[in-house]
C-alpha cells in the first residue's frame, strides 16, 4: 500500500487545452490529406428478411374468407328465415316504409324486396367489420 498515490496528491492543470493541440483534430487534418476526392461511397444495403411463420402441420384443412363468408351468410339466412324475426323486421319497416310492405295473407312482394335489402346490408355490415382473416377455425 505504500506504492500508491492519493487523488488528491496528483497535479491539476488550469489551463484549458487550444482545439489544434487535441488529437482530434489532428486525426481529422490528416485524413483529409488521405481521402480521395474522386472516390465513390457506397450506400449500405439494409436486407430485411421475412419472419417465417412455422407450420402447423395438426391442421390439415384451413377455410378461406370466401368460404368464412359462405357459412356467415348461411348463419344469418337462418336467422332471418325465424318467423319471429321475420315478424319483428317487418314490424319495423312497416313503420319506417308504410303499410304497402305487408298485405292480409302476408308480406307483399315489394315488402319481400325490402327484406331481402336488410338481410344484404346487415350481411354486408357484418362482412365490413369483421375481419375474417383473424378468424381461426379449426377443422
């Protein structure tokens, strides 16, 4: 222990060091005189490679949107083909539309057209907004 120096033994310089005094820059006029002038930089190329997705090799069969688009169209034709909802629909429209949509035998056939707008519009609604891409089904 008796080889070794007390921080506050160490000599303090108060001068500040002159910039052409520093390394730095006599690094940096050095390699100025090495750089060619008439020498080209080539821009680097950022290769990007596609994340790859490991197979699931237990599903065997996977449904395609069209396919996902079928059986949600299905579900709500057997929705709308209940006679209640039929009823309450139609209960609506008559009360938007008139009373030409429905007859004493039943549903006019320009009442029917009516129908058939709503079940498009809410299958087009439900198509829109969800995605059925992110719908996994396992078969």
């Amino acid at each position: 222990m008796e080889n070794t120096t007390n921080i506050n033994e160490l000599p303090i310089e108060t001068t500040p060091p002159e910039n052409r005094n520093l390394p730095e820059g006599q690094i940096n006029s050095s390699m100025n005189r090495m750089i060619d002038p008439n020498a080209t930089i080539r821009e680097e190329k950022h290769v990007r490679f596609q994340e790859v997705l490991p197979v699931n090799k237990e599903s065997r069969f996977e449904l395609k949107d069209t396919h996902k688009v079928i059986i949600l169209s299905t579900i709500l034709f057997l929705l709308f083909s209940d006679p209640k909802v039929k009823a309450y629909i139609m209960n609506i429209l008559e009360v938007i539309f008139g009373k030409f949509l429905k007859s004493e035998k039943g549903t006019t056939k320009i009442g029917l057209a009516f129908y058939a707008c709503v079940f498009g519009s809410i299958l087009l609604l439900c198509i829109s907004f969800i995605d059925l891409s992110a719908i996994k089904l396992a078969f």
